[in-house]
C-alpha cells in the first residue's frame, strides 16, 4: 500500500486536472466546468434549431 492512495482525474476533452479519487474507483468521462458548459451550449442550440423547425412544419 503506497503513502499517497489517489491518482490524478483529468477532464477527457482538455486533460485539464479536474481532482484526486483513490486509487481503486474507475471513471469513464470526466469533464470540468469549462467543458461542461460548451457542451450544454452546444446541446441547446441544436434543441433549439431543432424546435424551430418543428413548429415550422406544425404550422
């Protein structure tokens, strides 16, 4: 068993350091703040692109 029991977690679109977690715990996507955002940005405008266009078909 080592002194320091926790790796490094890096953001997966920035390999930014986003914390520690111990060593045993596995993580598939990890994402910070910044990143975070950008991605709902851009979620939100292809909703909103894509209700446009539904209530231009609906009419």
């Amino acid at each position: 068993m080592n002194l320091y029991d926790k790796k490094m977690v890096k953001c997966t679109e920035c390999d930014k350091t986003v914390g520690e977690i111990d060593m045993e715990v596995e993580v598939k996507d990890v994402v910070c703040n910044k990143c975070q955002n950008k991605k709902q940005k851009e979620n939100e405008s292809s909703f909103s692109f894509l209700n446009k266009r539904m209530i231009e078909t609906t009419i």
